[in-house]
C-alpha cells in the first residue's frame, strides 16, 4: 500500500504485471522509459541484513509535518494508493518476509523522492488502516472479480499516524519498485514491524487484479551499497 503521488503508471496493468510476460525479470524490456528496471544498479528492494548495516551517528531522528489535504482512496490493478490532491507535508530486517509493507512516498518539487517503509506481520489490526477499513471493504467490493481499477473519495484527510516515531531506522539509496524502477531514492525502513491482520490484508489485496495479488517485486542485487542504522540509543 502506498501513500503518495505516485510514480506508478495509470495504466499499470496495461504495461506490466507480477507474472507471466509483463512479470519483473521483464520489466525492463517493456518500454524504453523502463531501462533502469533491468540496468539499474541501485534497485529495491533489498534485503537488509541487520548485522551487516552501519551505524551512522550523523544521521537524525525521522521527523514529519503534514497536515490534512482532499485525497482518494484509488487501485489501478497493481497496487491501493490513498493520493493526496495537493503536497500534505515532508518527511524531515532481516532475511525472512513480512505480511505486508507500506510505502509513504514523498516527492519533493526538484523531483527527489524519499520513501519511509513500514513492515508488518500478522497480529493484532493496524489502527491507521482501522480508520480506512470500511473505504478498503468497498474498494474490494466495487472491483470484485471485474480486473478494473476504482478510486473512492476520502475527503479532508490527514496523514498523520502513518508514520509513528522510531527509535531506530535503516537508509539506504535505491529505486522506487515499480516500473520505472526511477533511481536515487531514498529509502527508510522503520525499525519497528508493526502488526496487521489477516483480514486488513485481505482488503488491501482484494481489489487488486488477479494476477498482482502478490504485488512483490523480487529481491534486487545490493551491488556493494551501504546500509545505514539511525539508531538513538547510540547517540
């Protein structure tokens, strides 16, 4: 799930998919636009081995200031995104996988993107999806089994709560996953696994078409890329 002006195509699933001919070891060969999803070197994801990342004391805590904005809760086939109608603020591991991840994508005005990641496993409900849960629900019912993309309209929103205050964070330089695989972002992954249930799960994937139900681009090469750790506890 993302959180952002997103990147990603409008007609996502027009141009790539999670499987088959238009699955990610193709990517980069669907458009000319999408050369970086085969070429590029610095693609995500990756997996962050905790014991082979490096404290960095220069880094400073994650700190957001957003305020409420019109946005749309939306799927175009391939992924649920709740976009927002105008700029809402900024945003000042392990080998095993994770029940689900959201990316909150902030593009500023030079075109710079900046991505916080949050990793979930199974447990007790998300409170923020809590409060989209019956938008999600009607997201699913609205394209059940028809393959075709909705938007619903959230009205004033906030973005606050999506990104909780950590102690602890890894940073690294990457790519945004999907076509086309733009590179130099700016990657946090927040150290704390939240929890999500099975059932928010469900919604999010739902109105997702059939084949981008499992809407995860594989593991990238790090290509001797750095990993850093913000961890406040060492500072």
């Amino acid at each position: 799930m993302r959180h952002t002006r997103d990147p990603t195509p409008s007609n996502a699933r027009e141009v790539f998919s999670y499987s088959g001919a238009k699955g990610p070891s193709h990517w980069g060969h669907l458009s000319s636009n999408y050369s970086a999803c085969s070429n590029g070197k610095i693609q995500s994801p990756i997996n962050v081995v905790k014991n082979q990342t490096v404290l960095n004391k220069g880094l400073t805590p994650l700190t957001q200031d957003y305020h409420p904005a019109n946005a749309t809760l939306g799927n175009n086939g391939v992924t649920v995104a709740i976009n927002f109608e105008e700029e809402v603020g900024a945003l000042m591991v392990g080998n095993k996988n994770h029940a689900a991840e959201m990316h909150v994508l902030h593009k500023a005005n030079d075109g710079s993107i900046a991505v916080a990641a949050v990793l979930y496993h199974y447990g007790k409900p998300d409170p923020f999806l809590q409060k989209i849960n019956k938008r999600l629900v009607q997201l699913g019912q609205e394209t059940s089994g028809l393959d075709k993309e909705s938007r619903i309209a959230l009205g004033l929103f906030t973005p606050k709560g999506i990104i909780r205050s950590t102690s602890k964070y890894y940073r690294y330089i990457g790519s945004t996953t999907t076509p086309p695989c733009i590179e130099k972002v700016v990657w946090n992954i927040l150290g704390e696994v939240r929890t999500i249930s099975k059932e928010q799960v469900q919604a999010l994937r739902a109105p997702l078409y059939s084949d981008c139900k499992s809407n995860c681009r594989p593991v990238q090469p790090l290509n001797g890329r750095k990993i850093e750790l913000y961890d406040n506890l060492s500072h």
